[in-house]
C-alpha cells in the first residue's frame, strides 16, 4: 500500500520535471484564446466538421475549440432539443453558413482571433536553436507540432546540419 502511495505522489513531479526541460515561463500558453462572432442565424455545419457535442454552455464549446490546434471555428446554438449536438468544430472557414431552411438556422459561428500558442507539454526537444510551431498544413488527425529550424539544419528535431548532410550525400553516392 506504501509503494503506490508513493508513485501517486512521484508521479506527478516526474511530469513536471520533463515539462522543465523543454519549457521556459514564457513558453506557458495564454488559456484564453479570444474569440470573435463572425456570422450569427446561420445553419448547422454540414462538411469538414472535427467534433459535435451537446453543451449546456457556450464555454464549454469554447474550450473544446481551445484544445484542438486545427480548430479554425465553432458553430454554436443556444436553444437546442436535448441530445442533439449544438456545438459543432470545424477545421475551415470555408462553409455556405446561409444555405438551410429557416427552421434550421439560429447558429451562431465563431473563430479564435489570436495566434495559437503550442502548449507546454506538447514542445519537441528541438536543437540547434530550432523552436516549436504549430503547423497546420497537414490534415487533422496528423500532429501540428513540428520543430522550425534554423538556416543550415533539417530534420524532425533539427538535429542534421550543412555538413553531416554533406556526408550523407556523399556516402549515399558511394554506394
């Protein structure tokens, strides 16, 4: 009983002390991304939609979008019959918000106005001065965070300069 009472508290500091080698104070995200209303009345996503939940609060919706780094936006519906979805993520901007009947509308769409922040425990261990970014290009499912390297350095991690890149052409042609 001792033992594992023991790992529950280790645990826990054992985490924070990984979290510490990859990140400064000023690394630690703003939780709050701020959001801003880009159309209201509109229809229930149809395409491209990430997550859908039923939400008592709009917040909730909010924090959802927070959490997902390719979330470009959330549609929202105050008034709801219980048990369907009135908070629907979306990874595009792109929809036709207007094409619905009227019954159908009363939406409201929101997208965050503020550059997202890569969050502590999601930091690569980059070298050579690389620094993590939060890539967006590939689809969602694949990882966004990706290691930015400087001039004369490639790799995941930034780990291969200029001349171990030479040497590696130079025995790949060798062969």
């Amino acid at each position: 009983m001792s033992v594992r009472f023991l790992f529950l508290i280790l645990l826990p500091h054992a985490v924070t002390l990984e979290q510490d080698l990859y990140c400064m104070p000023e690394d630690y995200p703003n939780v709050a991304i701020p959001f801003r209303l880009l159309y209201e009345d509109v229809c229930p996503l149809i395409n491209d939609i990430l997550f859908e939940a039923t939400y008592d609060f709009q917040n909730h919706c909010v924090m959802k979008c927070s959490e997902d780094p390719f979330c470009a936006g959330f549609n929202f519906k105050k008034k709801h019959e219980k048990k369907t979805p009135n908070c629907q993520l979306t990874h595009t901007l792109n929809h036709n918000f207007h094409d619905c009947n009227a019954d159908d509308k009363g939406w409201l769409f929101y997208h965050p106005v503020a550059p997202r922040k890569v969050p502590c425990h999601k930091m690569k261990n980059c070298k050579n001065g690389g620094k993590t970014i939060v890539y967006l290009k590939d689809s969602p499912g694949s990882d966004p965070y990706r290691c930015k390297c400087p001039k004369g350095f490639i790799g995941d991690l930034c780990q291969i300069g200029e001349l171990l890149k030479k040497n590696f052409k130079i025995a790949a042609q060798d062969k």
